[in-house]
C-alpha cells in the first residue's frame, strides 16, 4: 500500500505526528468520478438526513495543547507560580478577560464565546475533539470525524466543491471511519490537488476529446452490463469540478486582494476562500503548543499571530455576510499545568481546558462555564468534547442523534454525549 507523507511534527510523547495519505480517495486507486459515485450512492440511504439551509465549519486545532491560564482563563488573582507573567485584558463584552496578548479578539469578543470547563484526556490527538472519541476508543470504534460527518450528510448536494477539505493532511481525527473513504477529506498536500488542475497541454478541444471518448467507453460498458449506473453523469461532473475551478481559485491566495493582510497566517485566509466557494468543512491546524518549557517566550511568540488570523478570519466572514452560516470552533487537546514547573513551562493538563467558538448563529458575547481560582478543575458547568461536538452539529442544522451503520450494522450516533452546551443555542 502506498503512502504519501507530508510534515513532520514532534511532541513530547516521542511520537510524530506525520500527515498522510495513503491510496484512496483522491489517489491512484479512487478518481474524482468515483468519489462523486460513491457519494452519491450513500446519499440514497434512507437515514440520511440534510439540513435545511447547509452551513459550513472551520475547525481550528491547535496542537500539542494550549495552555488555558494565559490564553482565555487567566487567573491574576491566584499566587505567582499559578498566575505567571500576563495580566488579562478586558474584552468588549462586560466581565470577560482574555489574555494581553489577544488585543485584536478583545475589540470584538462580542462575535466569540468561550468555554472554560471542558475536561479532555491526556492524549497528544485531535482525535477527541474531532470524533468525540478517544484515541483508545478509536481502536475499536472506528468513528467519523466531524468534517466525515458533514460530507455524509452533504453527499447529495450537487456541488463543484468538495465537502471536506483538510489543510493538514490526512492526519488522526481526519479519517472518515465507518462511512467510508468516499468521506476522507480533501488534502491540498496530497496526490488530490492532481485532480483539480488542468493539464497545462491539454487545450479545451482535447478536454471535449477526452470527454467524448469516455462517453463512448461508457456505452459500450452498459451495453456489457445493463444494469450497472451510467458513468458519464459523474464523470461530466468530475470534469465540471476540474474545468471550474473552484476550490483551485480558492487555494490561489495570488487572487485576493489585500492578502498581506493575512500574511503570517495565510492558512485562515484559504479557509476563508474555501468557505466562500462552497467546501462544507475545513479542518486546520495551527502554531506547536506543547510548552513544557519556556511556555511564556512561546506564548509572546505564537498568540500574537494567532490574535491576527481569527480576527481577520471572524470580522471578514462578517463582513461578507457570511459568519452565521459558518460555524467556528478553535481548541487543542487539553490545557496545562496551572502550576508553573521549573522550566518555566506548563505541562498537560485534561482536567479542564478552554475552547473558543465563533459564528453559526451560536450566542456569543460570553463566557460559559468556569474553573477554580486557580485554573485546576472546573468550578461549574463540566463540558466534555462531545458535547461541545453535539453543539457545533445543532449549528450545522445537524441532529447529533443521527445514526449511521457502521461495519457491523450496527446503527452508532454521531456522537454519544448528545447534550448541547444549551447557553451556545
């Protein structure tokens, strides 16, 4: 079997987490036209159920796990080796603080809302907080990802964009699960980008060529087998994805005006854009937050830039009309030691952890649930991932009671913790 491999990213577990894609989807083994096919043949299921008005998801996840005292729970009233270096700030929402170093979210807090009670697990994964299981219970349950769930759901809608776009590769909490590798997301790393770009020497007469001939093979084959479905409708769709162009303007930054805006952080801008053409859900990763040591020379270093691309990305997608249709939630694994080691660094910590949402038409402008004085465990409203999951799945016009057959037959729900942060609706 072979397998692509994209960037490599250590953390303290002496693991690496190496993006990949091996041949499926968007690989030599599945075309374009046969994801198409397989799409459409799960969206003939009797249990699937499409929203209404689709929105589309941004999911942001920070690796390695962010520290929760110095980003939005700061505890500047706890003792020096609990408190450390940052004084909070007010935010526009009244009783809100956030850290000093997040100036750009604070003029505009009204658009977010975060959560300090979530209580994770002590895994180096996204895979909680994108499945709603952890990666020991991933072994045998063989679940969707969030973005996996979008595109089942979307399977039937008619779109020149794919409904799940990865911008970090197919890593852990990417994967489709039971429903199949008609679900993996779309990588802009992979062989996939291959299927969106035109030959350079392939002319429009040469297309209309190809597309001739392919109609002909595919006369001939029902002529062999009648009863097989006809391949020139997802073909002519698979070559109408190509020929538009769609997600391929979207990934050139090269075609937005005032892009320096985003420079530094350009992978919100390309979530941005794929959100604009169309793409149901976009996963991305950002900055290494595992800050055993030196954790306030990172935090100087890493939120600065981090205030910019969500803001950017938030008050743009407002701008366009477009942030109550695009539901946003940014979080890591867990949060970290509220006592400072000796390295001047915080270590993991999934006793509680915070986690920011944005659009949707969730309520924002607040902060919901709160830890102890001084950041060690919830103090009130204990929210596990799931239910934050269960949350962002309302938004989308999803039902987080949903089941889905996984491969045993077995009708599974999207997520099993299916009680909604109901301050967010």
């Amino acid at each position: 079997m072979l397998t692509f491999t994209g960037a490599k990213q250590g953390f303290c577990d002496g693991l690496s987490r190496r993006n990949f894609l091996q041949i499926g989807a968007f690989g030599a083994g599945l075309t374009l036209a046969d994801m198409l096919r397989l799409r459409a043949q799960a969206s003939n299921v009797p249990d699937r159920q499409a929203p209404s008005r689709p929105k589309s998801a941004i999911m942001i996840y920070l690796p390695g796990g962010p520290t929760h005292m110095d980003t939005y729970d700061l505890k500047p009233d706890a003792p020096a080796e609990f408190r450390g270096e940052f004084t909070p700030i007010q935010t526009n929402v009244n009783g809100v603080q956030i850290s000093p170093l997040f100036p750009l979210q604070a003029r505009m807090f009204d658009k977010f809302a975060v959560i300090r009670s979530v209580v994770t697990v002590n895994e180096h994964s996204d895979t909680l907080v994108m499945t709603g299981k952890s990666d020991r219970e991933q072994m045998t349950a063989n679940h969707p990802s969030f973005g996996s769930v979008v595109s089942r759901v979307r399977s039937g809608l008619n779109s020149s964009a794919p409904a799940f776009v990865s911008l970090r590769g197919m890593s852990r909490g990417t994967e489709p699960g039971f429903l199949g590798i008609q679900h993996r997301p779309f990588s802009t790393t992979g062989p996939g980008m291959q299927n969106l770009s035109q030959l350079t020497t392939v002319n429009e007469s040469r297309m209309n060529d190809r597309r001739a001939m392919l109609r002909t093979f595919d006369s001939v084959n029902r002529e062999v087998d009648a009863n097989s479905a006809a391949l020139d409708t997802f073909t002519s769709r698979a070559f109408d994805m190509v020929a538009s162009g769609t997600v391929r303007n979207a990934l050139d930054l090269s075609r937005e005006p005032n892009r320096q805006r985003y420079q530094g952080v350009e992978q919100f801008l390309t979530a941005r854009r794929l959100v604009e053409a169309g793409v149901g859900c976009v996963t991305m990763s950002y900055g290494g937050w595992d800050t055993h040591g030196q954790n306030f020379q990172a935090m100087r270093r890493q939120l600065p830039n981090l205030d910019k691309g969500l803001s950017l990305l938030v008050g743009d997608l407002n701008e366009r009309g477009l942030l109550n249709d695009t539901v946003i939630v940014m979080w890591g694994e867990f949060g970290r030691t509220p006592r400072i080691n000796q390295n001047a660094g915080r270590d993991h910590w999934p006793t509680v952890m915070s986690a920011l949402v944005a659009g949707g038409g969730l309520r924002t402008g607040q902060a919901v649930g709160s830890s102890t004085s001084r950041g060690e465990r919830p103090q009130d409203r204990p929210l596990t991932a799931p239910r934050v999951l269960a949350t962002l799945y309302r938004a989308m016009g999803i039902d987080p009671g949903t089941t889905f057959l996984n491969g045993t037959g077995r009708p599974i729900h999207v997520v099993e913790d299916r009680a909604p942060v109901t301050e967010l609706l």
